[in-house]
C-alpha cells in the first residue's frame, strides 16, 4: 500500500504475469489506496485558532496532491474546509493590510492569477480581498 509519503502518481498493472504489463498512470482519485486520513496528513488543517492574512491559491471540490502544480512555489500550505471546498492557502507574516497587500501584488499575483487574499480572525473567515 502507498502511503503519503509515496509519490502520488504510481503505476498500475494490468494484466497477468504471464503477459507483457500493459501500465498506465493512474491519479489520486482512481488510487483506493490512499484515504482522506492521508491526504490531510500530507497538506495540515489551518489551526482552528489562527488569526491573520493567508493566501489562497485554489480552491476545490477534491483533496489535492502536495504535488500539484498550481500549489508548487509557495512553502507551508494549510487546508482550510470551507463551505464544502478544500481550500488551500498559506499564512503570511505581515499584519498590516498595507503590507500584504503590496507583497500580493509584487509576488504572488503574477504567480497565481486566480489568489486571493483572506483575514481570519480566530480560525473564522472574516473577509476576502482580490486585489
């Protein structure tokens, strides 16, 4: 059995022993070996008390690989499940709006067009910018 720790894209054979393996990639979702369990382990929970800006990246309906591209570049990634979406962000250190405003600007808007910028405010969604 992969675990989390494993490459997630593996290959599967199909076929007998006898035969010459026919492989074909198979993604996370058609991969039973891997449960939610893993995935959550792989990319953490925000912490339910964390007040502060992050970044989200992207939002989706699936649990996503570490590996996926569009979460590529951007260090420690957290999950944060909101209104039935796996929504995946990183905390950043500037507390002052104006400062995080121009570090989404200059660096990650030109990286990640679709980002948004979130506020929490003890673990709780508070406002949304699209700068």
């Amino acid at each position: 059995m992969l675990s989390a720790q494993d490459n997630w894209e593996h290959i599967k054979v199909i076929g007998s022993v006898d035969e010459k393996p026919d492989t074909v990639k198979v993604d996370l979702y058609d991969t039973p070996e891997f449960s939610e369990k893993e995935l959550e382990r792989a990319i953490p929970s925000l912490k339910s008390e964390y007040s502060g800006f992050a970044i989200e990246l992207i939002t989706s309906e699936h649990l996503l690989s570490r590996n996926n591209p569009a979460l590529s570049g951007f260090g420690q990634l957290f999950i944060d499940q909101y209104a039935n979406k796996y929504r995946y962000l990183f905390p950043v250190e500037y507390h002052r709006r104006k400062s995080v405003k121009q570090f989404y600007r200059k660096i990650v808007k030109p990286k990640a067009p679709n980002s948004k910028v979130v506020q929490y405010l003890n673990g709780v969604r508070t406002t949304e910018f699209s700068w």
